[in-house]
C-alpha cells in the first residue's frame, strides 16, 4: 500500500506541473479532494474517541489529513511532492491495505489516464502544424509506447500508475522542446522560426520581435521576424497591427480583417501578403515570450505568387517599445 501511494503521488505531482499546452488540467487540491472527503468521513465517528487504540487511529488519521491539506494548498510542484509523498506515509500508518483508499486511488488512475490522452493529443496536434514534423517522430513513438504500457490488461495499479508517470513525463519532455527558445540573442530577442515557401523550409538561424506598448503598458503593435543573415537570402515579416482586437492570444489575425500583414523577401525581391492569417497560442508581455502560428500567400511585383505554410515561431525576451 505504501509503495502505491507514493508511485501515485508522484503521478499526481507530474499531472499538476504546468505545460504549454493550454487545455485545463485537474490542480493538486482537485485531485486530493476525494481523498480528503474519505479522511473527514472517517475522522467523524472518531471525533469523541475514548478507546486509546481509537485515539492512535484518530491521531494518524490526522496528520494525514494535515499532509493532504499542506499538500493541496501549495502552489510549487517541488513542495507538493514532498507534502503528497509525507501524506503517503502518514496513510499507509493509518489505513494500511485499505480497500476503500484502494478504489479511489483506481478511479482516480482512470482519470489520469484521460489526462495523458489529451497530452498526447495536443503535442501531436503542434508537431502536425509543424514545418518538418518528422523530427519529432521518434519522441512521439516512444509517448505512444509509454501509453500503451500503462493500458496493458491486468497491470497491477502500482505499475499502472508508475507507467501513467512515464507517460506523462514523456509528454512533458515533447512539450518542452516544441516549446523551447534557443537562438541567436539579440536586442530584439531570440527564438526559433520555420515555414515551408513553396514547399520548401525555410528554417533561419534568427527569430526577434518587437512589441510597442501605450504608456499604461497596453499592448498595440507586434513585429515579428525570421530571418536569414544577410537579409537577402531570406526573411519573412510579420505585423499585428493595432485594432479593438490588441495583441492576445487565441484569436485569428487575418490579413482580409485589416490586422495582419506581411511579406517575403529573397534576394532584394519582395513578396506582400494577398491574404493570411496568425495566430498567437501563447504572449507574455512580462516575460517576453510569444508562440504563434501562421501561413499566408504573397505576391511579389511581377506578379508571381508565393505560398506560405506551416509557419511556426517560438520567441523569448522581444524588444518591448513605449510609444507615445
């Protein structure tokens, strides 16, 4: 009993660590409640416990109730380990092998098990909109064969839970190089920028933005850029322009609505996007990090079009301007 509820918890821990990702996730103190409702229930009976060997149970049971609450109540992933892992312990003193703990700790694997489906789905969803998605196929095969273990008929759930862990660890090491921000730094930032033109990438070694903001910090105008060095062989730019819609995230900025613009430069000829759109899944103005994804069609001045796809762009510490 011991060992599965500290497997468990660590699997607990793992599902409340942030990602990038933006679906909503259960928090530390969700996945406790259950537990903590059996606790009061048994605790109730107990409140006037005369019986020496009632008091012990009463006062176990206590301080699990404590490290459960400490537990629920943190908001770093670090220390609610440490909490969950001391609550483990006090349980197990408690209520060893107790099967009514023992189904809510099934049901709750069951619930984590949908957690890792929508991990999956949305790193595999971000490496499909992705320029070469292939180079991340051998991380997603080996998510999927972690998944497959933990649905593996008949597995004890101390094992289920452990390989639900390893799961969602993989899950998170995706999450973490799709969102990753490496890059040449400069005053403008740095990052990672890709796009097929015409069908074929266009992976610079230099990403920047700029973001102009009004005198109370309110977003206006972002730039954007991946760009080659020299210019001339090869830039995409980018324009959030200013509109009632601002600079935020999850929504469409479309070229047809008046907020978005761009072009592509190769070799001193530019291409000025006909239509488009970009969207920002992620924007922090305080950190300075944007993610977006986009894709338009340009035409340059003789009139040959040039089709860009599968845009993407991680970029941290962009220049952030105040402007009058």
């Amino acid at each position: 009993m011991r060992r599965f509820l500290a497997l468990l918890l660590i699997a607990f821990c793992l599902c409340a660590a942030p990602l990038q990702s933006a679906f909503a996730r259960p928090t530390v103190a969700a996945l406790v409640q259950p537990l903590l409702v059996e606790i009061d229930e048994r605790l109730a009976p107990l409140a006037q416990a005369t019986l020496k060997a009632d008091r012990r149970l009463k006062s176990k049971l206590l301080a699990a109730r404590a490290a459960l609450v400490a537990a629920a109540d943190s908001t770093d992933d670090l220390v609610a380990l440490g909490r969950l892992k001391s609550f483990a312990g006090k349980l197990a003193k408690a209520a060893p092998r107790d099967p009514d703990f023992a189904a809510l700790f099934a049901t709750a694997l069951d619930g984590f098990d949908g957690v890792v489906a929508e991990l999956r789905a949305d790193v595999a969803a971000r490496i499909a909109r992705r320029a070469v998605p292939s180079a991340f196929a051998k991380s997603l095969a080996k998510l999927d064969a972690a998944i497959a273990a933990a649905r593996k008929p008949g597995l004890a759930p101390a094992s289920r839970g452990v390989k639900l862990a390893a799961a969602i660890s993989n899950a998170r090491s995706i999450d973490k190089a799709l969102s990753k921000c490496p890059g040449v730094k400069g005053a403008f930032g740095h990052g990672t920028f890709s796009a097929l033109v015409d069908t074929v990438l266009f992976a610079p070694k230099f990403a920047a933005a700029e973001l102009s903001v009004d005198a109370a910090g309110t977003p206006l105008v972002l730039h954007i850029d991946g760009y080659r060095y020299p210019y001339e062989d090869g830039t995409i730019g980018l324009t959030i322009a200013q509109s009632v819609v601002g600079v935020t995230t999850n929504v469409v900025y479309d070229h047809a609505a008046g907020n978005l613009f761009g072009d592509y430069n190769l070799g001193g000829t530019y291409s000025s996007m006909e239509s488009g759109t970009l969207t920002l899944t992620e924007f922090d103005s305080v950190k300075r990090r944007i993610v977006g994804e986009f894709e338009f069609t340009a035409r340059n001045g003789a009139g040959t079009p040039v089709v860009v796809s599968s845009g993407a762009f991680t970029i941290c510490d962009f220049k952030v301007t105040v402007v009058p």
